[in-house]
C-alpha cells in the first residue's frame, strides 16, 4: 500500500503552472518560489489571482508566453477538478498534469470516462490546510513535514510520478503512494469523519447560554477547532466522498445506539461495564495515532504552569525550559475564567516530568501537575 515514504528533496526545474490561487495554490506557488522554481498562476477569480500575484505566489499566466511548462498543477475545486484536468491536458500535450484535490476516486472515474490520455497525469492530495482560505492565508511552509499522497492510475508513465513526486518533495513533504480507492477511504475516515463529528458538535452549541460556554477549556476547543473550516469546500468533499464516508458513519451510528442505550438506564446490571469498555475502545483507538515525526505512539506526561497574562512571559518560560535541558513535545495555551493569568500546558516525556516540576518551582514559576 505505501511505496515509499521519503524527506528528499527533489528536483523540479519549472516552469511550474498553478491553476486555482486558494490557499493551496498559492502556498504550492510560494514554496517552489522560494526554492527558485518559475511559477505562472491563473484563476478565474481575477482578484484571488491578482492577490496571489502580490504575496509572491507566481506571475501572471500571460507571461509564460509559448515556453512550455513542466508540470500542471490543478488546485481547483473537487467539483470542476475533472474540467480543468481533461482541460489541462489538451492545452499542455507535453506537460505532466497533476491535482491536489481531497478526494480521488470520483476524478479518476470521470476523467477515464472521458477518454483522456491519462499517461501524463498524476492524481495527490497534500494533506495540509488551515481553517482559513484563500490566497491571503498561503504560507509556503505549509506542506513541510505533512503528509502528500500520490495516487497515480496504472496508465501513469514513471516519469509523470517521479515529476508529482518531486513537487511533494521539493515542498517538504513526506510522500506515500495509494490506489485512489485507497487514499478515498483512509481519508474518509482520518479527515471526513472528523470534520463531520467536530461540526455536529459544534452545531450543539449555537442556542447555548453565554454563562454555560465560559466553562468551555481546551477540550472543547480542541474537538471543534475544525468546525470553522470552509462550508462550501466541505459539501463538495462530502459529497464526493460519500459512500465511504456513510459506511463509517453507520459504524459511529451503531456507537451511538448502543451509547444511548446504555445511560438509559446506567444502573443496569453491565451498564457501567459496557461504559468502561467504550472509554477504552477510545484509548486504544487514540493510541494507534502515529506519534511525533509520524513515528510510535508514545505517552508524555503534562504539567501546566500558571503565567501572569502579559508580553513575554511564555517567551521566558520556554527559553528557562531550554536551559534546564527539558524538550518540549507539545504546547497548549489556556486562560483561567476570570483570573488575569494564562496556563501554559506543557508535554514532556515521562522521566524528565518531576525533574521540569522542581526546576521550574525552583525558578519561581507556579507549576500545577
């Protein structure tokens, strides 16, 4: 199922043409610019491309003039993907054709449908976003150390996905290799999925009272942070994607039946037993998540510290943590409801944890375990 995963850099030589100046787009444009690559943008949007032209993103589509391109690259919605691929491909006959849209299945179907040479063109999908949009959110370092997966349909030559690998590559990406179908289905689960459950929770909070939503802390957070991502956007990968994403939901449904039917009566003989082993479906769950660098799960301890809310107290906090000689795993930021002091979560691994505790307390900082 994976080919081959790799931190290489590759070797794209450009020019490079980026269709499509959202966020994706642009941030494609950004990067290979900063690594020197030639980049020609075009979007139907005059103003997405125009300001994606400003940030740096690429030029203007006009300027390429008859030099042919390298490779093609369609960042436009999974809706018209299909459109602007065949479109592509007839425009460029010599140019490798690639997309980066969220779901491959439905594309590779239509676009053999068509009849379409499809030896130059490469099915991705960079698994990297924000919940902002558009060209104005594009960050060229976005696809560093994230995940873009290649999903090449046997007509594809070795050249065609060496060249798609070596855009993934070039961007810092880490590289995998799927069947569409594959990719359609990890991705129903590992990113549709939860994009639905953190919007139907979401959704349960708009009639909520304001006094009720102050006790909100970062679980709350953390589970609805993708709840703010681009409804339009969603309906098209939703539905693109939508028998493999009902065959999960079902699942979840059967979850929640048997959940329900439970704490109807959670004082029944094997209630609390049958609670108890749903916590702990999601602990093992939980703990198949690849950890850091995508290696092992690995359990860290937390510690908070208590910082006074105002300029550069985290700042000092993580360089005394630098000098102690403790390395951070992971970092969440909190404020404590009505006090005028931030908390600062902080992971660490198992055996430097008391170590941190006492050097920290030494150093004056008030330090909660």
């Amino acid at each position: 199922m994976s080919a081959f995963r790799t931190h290489g850099r590759g070797h794209l030589n450009g020019p490079v043409v980026v269709i499509g100046t959202g966020l994706l787009g642009a941030s494609i444009g950004l990067g290979l610019r900063g690594r020197g690559v030639p980049v020609f943008l075009f979007d139907p949007s005059p103003t997405n491309q125009a300001v994606a032209v400003d940030i740096g993103a690429g030029l203007p589509l006009a300027g390429l003039g008859n030099e042919t391109p390298e490779l093609v690259v369609v960042a436009a919605p999974p809706d018209v993907t299909a459109d602007v691929v065949a479109k592509a491909l007839a425009d460029y006959p010599d140019s490798v054709v690639v997309d980066i849209a969220s779901v491959k299945a439905a594309i590779l179907a239509d676009l053999r449908g068509r009849g379409v040479d499809l030896s130059r063109y490469v099915g991705t999908h960079p698994m990297a976003g924000r919940e902002k949009s558009g060209p104005v959110a594009a960050r060229g370092e976005l696809f560093t150390s994230m995940p873009w997966v290649l999903c090449p349909p046997e007509e594809s030559s070795g050249a065609a996905v060496q060249v798609a690998h070596s855009l993934a590559t070039d961007l810092g990406a880490v590289v995998s290799q799927f069947t569409a179908d594959e990719h359609d289905e990890a991705v129903a689960l590992v990113s549709h999925l939860p994009q639905v459950m953190s919007s139907l929770l979401a959704s349960r909070l708009q009639g909520t009272p304001l006094h009720a939503l102050s006790l909100a802390g970062n679980g709350l957070r953390d589970v609805t942070r993708i709840a703010a991502s681009d409804p339009t956007l969603w309906v098209q990968i939703l539905g693109a994607n939508a028998p493999k994403v009902v065959g999960i939901l079902q699942g979840v449904r059967e979850d929640l039946n048997r959940l329900i039917g439970t704490l109807e009566d959670p004082t029944a003989p094997g209630a609390r037993l049958d609670l108890a082993q749903l916590i702990s479906e999601g602990n093992a769950g939980q703990a198949r998540i690849p950890g850091k660098h995508g290696g092992p799960a690995q359990a860290y301890s937390w510690l908070t510290v208590l910082v006074d809310d105002k300029p550069g107290q985290i700042a000092l906090l993580l360089t005394e943590i630098g000098e102690i000689g403790v390395n951070v795993e992971d970092l969440r930021l909190d404020h404590s409801s009505g006090q005028n002091v931030g908390m600062v979560e902080l992971s660490v691994l198992p055996n430097k944890h008391d170590h941190l505790i006492e050097a920290l307390t030494d150093r004056g900082w008030r330090v909660l375990q």
